[in-house]
C-alpha cells in the first residue's frame, strides 16, 4: 500500500501530513451582494395563511382566513384600481432591492458606454462611407 494516497488525503482533509505540518484552506470572507437571501425573501412576499385542523372547527373565522388565503395567492382583483395599487407597491418593493451605483461608478460607466458609442458611430459611418463608394463606382 502507498503512502503517497494517504499523503494526499491526508492533506485534503486538513489534517497532519508526512513531515508532520497541518495543512489549511484559507478562504477569503465572502463580500456581501446587496441582496437578500432567498429564503427571507420568500417569507417576505409570501402572504399566504395556512390553516390547521383547530382553525376548521371556527366556522367564522375559516371563512375568513380563507378570503385572506384568496387574497395572498395572487388572485387577480377585477377592481382596476386595486390592480394598479398592488402594482405601484410590487414597483416600490423591487425599487428598495436595487442596488444602486455611487457617483464614481456612474461616471465610469457612463464613460464607457459614450466611448463605445463614438467607436460604434465611427465604425458604421465608414462602412456606410465605403459602400456609398462602392455603389458609385459600380453604378457610376
């Protein structure tokens, strides 16, 4: 048996190898993305009531619980106004999960973006300049 595979292992795990000096995987600390978990989010938007055995024994309250439960699933409202409301809200909401760039990004992105539209404009006009060109010379 080879002790080079044990070596290997060894050193994988973390643990002592042949001369005796501990191995460790260093890991950077992960920088934040500005957004939020998955599983928060889900409790966030979700609205949904779940009902229990004990809440079907309160005629008035199940029925209730279930106009809530309705309302939570997403149903569409027929009153318009409802519908732009609810609208506005889910616009504000994914608003505050932007997020947005400080002055000295926007300025470099917006530096770039007019660079690469120059270079663009350049590039078009002398192709078009050319096959102006071109159709002269074929067609004189």
């Amino acid at each position: 048996m080879s002790d080079e595979r044990d070596d290997a292992d060894a050193a994988a795990d973390g643990t002592d190898d042949a001369q005796g000096v501990r191995t460790a995987v260093v890991t950077r600390p992960q920088r934040p993305s500005g957004k939020r978990s998955r599983q928060r989010a889900e409790t966030e938007q979700s609205g949904a009531v779940e009902l229990t055995d004990s809440d079907a024994d309160d005629s008035d309250t199940t029925s209730k619980k279930a106009k809530k439960a309705k309302k939570a699933s997403g149903e569409p409202s027929n009153n318009p106004l409802v519908f732009v409301i609810t609208y506005l809200k889910q616009v504000v909401g994914e608003l505050r999960k932007v997020i947005w760039p400080n002055r000295k990004q926007m300025s470099s992105y917006t530096s770039v973006v007019l660079a690469f539209l120059v270079f663009m404009v350049t590039l078009i006009g002398l192709v078009d300049l050319g096959l102006a060109k071109l159709v002269l010379l074929v067609f004189g």
